[in-house]
C-alpha cells in the first residue's frame, strides 16, 4: 500500500492531538495532585510576545481541523474561541478529534496539486500547492503548538517524558 | 504527481533543518549586536530533566539523518557529538543538510511496508514500518526538537517569529 496525501495528513493530525490531550491530561493530574488549579497553566507563556497555553492548544487544534477542510476542500467547523478554563481547552481537543474521525482519507488523497489558499496573519493569504501545504504548513504548524504546550508544562513541573509527546496513550 | 514515501520525507527534514539554520543564524546576530557569546544559549533547558539546547540541535539532525537513512535502507554517517560551541552546532546542521542533499526521494519510494527498527533510550528498540515510522516518529521528533528550541531562544530574547520556524529564509 503506497502513501497518499489522506493517509498521511489525517493520522498524522490524529495522533498529534490524541497525544495533546493525553498531555493536557497528565498536567491536569497533577495539578489534582498539588492542589492547584489547572487553570493557572492557561496563562503561561515563554515570551512576553508569544501566545500564551491557551493559544496554543486552540491553534494545535485549529491547524488540524481547518488544515484537514482546506486538503479536503470542505467547510470546516467553527469554533468561538472562548475558551476560559483548563477543561474547556481539553474538551476542545475532544471534540476537533472527534470531528477529524468523520473525515475519510479518501477525501483528501489526490488533491497534491490543489491550490489552498489560507489566511496568513491578519491581514494576508498564501497559496500552495495541497502537498506543499499540508508538509510544509499544516503538518509544522501543529507539532510546533504541541511541543511549545509540551514544553510549557515541562517547564511548570509537570512530570512528561517524550514517550508522552510521541506516541501518547497508543505506544505499542 | 502523487505524493510518495520519500518526496514527503526528505523536503520535510530538509526544510526544517533549513530554517533551524536560520533560527540559529538570527541567534547569533542577536548575540553579536548585544555583545555576548552566542555559546552562552548551548546551556539553556526548560527543566533540570531536559536537554539543554546543544542536545536539541544535535538530536533534531540526527532525527533527519539517521530517519532518511533507515528509510532508505542504507548506513547513516555517524557524527561525534561532541559540539561544544555554537558555532560548531551550526556547522552540523549544515553538514547533515549537505548529506539531505545526496540522498533522491527514490531511494525511499515503495518502502512504506519496510521493517524499520530503530532505537528508543538506551537499551530498547522497537520497529515500526516504514510509513508509521516516518509519520509518528521521525517527523514529530524533528520538529519537537526544531520547536524547543526555537522555544529556548524565544524566551531568551531572541527576536524570533512563527515565519522563522514555518518558512525560514525561502518564505515565498
């Protein structure tokens, strides 16, 4: 079985955000276990001008989902943005799963030559090719939010391993 | 054209070591314009129990190289890792980049199905085919270890953005 363009794009998105919300799950442990709220993870950032935990997890998940509508060339849905709470943004992982488990990679595969535009920034888009988009866009894009949210409760003492960023629950 | 095994492998490693270059290329501006030695980043880590930026720079190379290398089924060169200097772990991105180069996406076409066993810690290996090994192992590894440090500059000051680690110095 040759790869395609879905069969790389939705697992890869996958297991991303399953391996997200299995570290959103450990940080929540363990703030159960301190007796401190999750909550407090939400503001945390590097950089005074760097997006804060919360960002993080909304864009991990937002490079998945609308990155999988875009390869697919269909409307992905919306979500408000307003998540407040540690639980909120778990659930929000929840639910951008559950969405990508409906896609089929058959809607994806074929499409190397589509041309996607997406928003840059505020103010711009890019055009690429499908291929170009999902390998150099989609796919660094949310291991960058997910390893800077790894990175980020490592940093807060939350005891992670990499096995909990690479293969997450599902390590064989 | 259709995407294949090694036509997503070898531009994503190549791409993203590309702009790891370049990160480390503003770093040691940055450094210069404000009169310190860029060697003073090689210590930085997010907790007593990661590794410092040296082993992200060091790790993220060996993730391309020895990853194409068993994809392809060939012998990977072996470097030393003995960088001890900034200037040293630039030169080592550049030379597994000019090894990238040597390598042609037929040299991985097909082996989607190929047994890959490949190391995990010190003691242990697993294997994993060529296709999984690829999407949820060697493509998450690189970019885990482009983003901390990417991360490791960012909260040190380093005037870095998302287009530095995205798109580096080829940004359309």
């Amino acid at each position: 079985m040759s790869i395609t363009l879905g069969s790389t794009a939705l697992p890869v998105f996958t297991t991303a955000l399953t391996n997200l919300g299995h570290l959103l799950d450990k940080a929540q442990a363990h703030a159960e276990a301190r007796k401190f709220s999750p909550d407090v993870f939400c503001a945390m950032r590097f950089a005074p001008d760097m997006l804060p935990f919360t960002a993080q997890i909304r864009i991990a998940c937002d490079a998945a989902k609308n990155g999988s509508a875009r390869l697919a060339g269909i409307e992905a849905p919306k979500f408000e943005d307003n998540e407040t709470t540690f639980a909120e943004l778990r659930e929000r992982v929840s639910k951008t799963l559950a969405w990508l488990a409906t896609l089929q990679p058959a809607q994806i595969d074929g499409r190397e030559a589509a041309e996607i535009t997406f928003p840059v920034g505020r103010d711009a888009t890019r055009t690429l090719s499908g291929q170009a988009y999902l390998l150099h866009w989609a796919i660094p894009n949310i291991f960058f939010h997910v390893t800077t949210a790894y990175d980020l409760l490592r940093q807060a003492g939350v005891p992670l391993g990499k096995a909990d960023y690479l293969a997450g629950p599902n390590a064989g």
